[in-house]
C-alpha cells in the first residue's frame, strides 16, 4: 500500500530535525525520499535518505520516482518543477559466501581481501594492496601485528615454517602475526611463542 506523502510529511516534521539521516527498508514507490526532499524545499533543510528495496521495481519505479522529484517532470502547462537535490543508486553484488559456505570466489580476490580487511577493523592507513613491498598476502601491517591473508584460488594454502619465510615487512616489526589459510602445520607451542594467531579459511572468517 502506497505511503501517503502528506502523513510522512508530518511525522517527518514531528520526529526528525533538519540534518536527520531517514532509513526506509521497505521503500515501495519512494514516497519517504518524496517527503524528504519535499521538506528540504520547504524549510531548507539537509535531510537525507537511504532507500533500501529488494523487489525488481527498485529501478524503474522507486529510483525514477526520486529521478523525476528532483528534476521535475511533465510538459508546457503541466509541468511540475524539481525539488533539486541528489542521490546514488547501488545493487547488491554477489554474495561473499556459498550455501556450502566457502568463499565466492567469482566476487573476486579484491573483494575478498577488501571484506577481510574491514572484518579485521584494519585502519586505512595501515592497509596494504597485493603489489606492496613486503608481500602479496600481507593485508595491513604496524609495529604490533601485521594480517596476512593467504589464500589462492586454484589451490590449497598451508600456514608452516616454509612460508613464514617468504614474510617480510622492511622496516616494521610487527610483534604478532594473524594469518589465514586453509591449513596449518604449525604446532600451538610454536604460534604460542612467536605470537601467531591462524585463522582457517573459510571457518574463521567473520559473518556480518
């Protein structure tokens, strides 16, 4: 059932002041993005909106709708002018994990490693790309802890003696080492010493 725009309006005036962020999960036609803007003209406000909507209308309908609020729409006498304003459209790619629950790997190693990286809560500054200087799996690196993300599409990965010793991080020196691979041969009494954490992909992967 379309949302009457006058009722959204209200509530809007009455819940909301004039720099409010307004999340509509369910955003049908677009009413709430309508009432958004509508409002903006009105009181000049800096109101915002994030419209989320799963069914296949979210283009041709929700997203027009707010295209023609903005930009004004008709012709010569009946002619409704724009409220102005502005929004980003984005679809949801690719799920990260199959129903197996491995990893996706048609989203892409970039998206892999970009998802590790924010589940690891690894600040921007200290992220590293695959071509950095140290190694192609290090994800981020400080002198406490570097994350390294080991992993390889076409096969099996091992966390052992051999391929500690292709790690190196220059100048740094990191005091522990969080590392994700499919397997590892390292003995708790080892990881324990050198303060190296193992997380098993795809198990130990964090869920959002």
């Amino acid at each position: 059932t379309p949302k009457p725009i006058g009722f959204l309006e209200r509530i809007l005036q009455i819940a909301t002041d004039q720099d409010a962020i307004i999340l509509d999960s369910f955003a049908g036609s677009g009413t709430t993005a309508h009432a958004v803007l509508k409002l903006n003209a009105q009181d000049g406000g800096n109101r915002r909106f994030i419209l989320i909507e799963m069914m296949d209308y979210a283009e041709n309908i929700t997203a027009e709708r707010v295209r023609r609020v903005i930009n004004g729409y008709g012709q010569d006498n009946k002619k409704v002018a724009g409220l102005g304003g502005g929004f980003d459209y984005y679809t949801i790619g690719q799920p990260l994990f199959l129903d197996n629950d491995n990893l996706n790997e048609a989203v892409g190693i970039n998206t892999i490693r970009d998802y590790i990286t924010y589940s690891e809560g690894i600040p921007t500054h200290e992220q590293t790309t695959p071509d950095n200087p140290y190694n192609p799996y290090v994800l981020g690196l400080n002198r406490e802890v570097a994350w390294v993300f080991f992993y390889e599409q076409e096969r099996t990965t091992t966390l052992d003696i051999d391929f500690l010793g292709t790690l190196q991080f220059g100048q740094q020196k990191p005091n522990s080492l969080i590392v994700y691979a499919d397997k590892c041969l390292l003995s708790q009494e080892f990881m324990r010493k050198y303060n190296i954490r193992f997380k098993k992909i795809p198990r130990d992967i964090t869920r959002f």
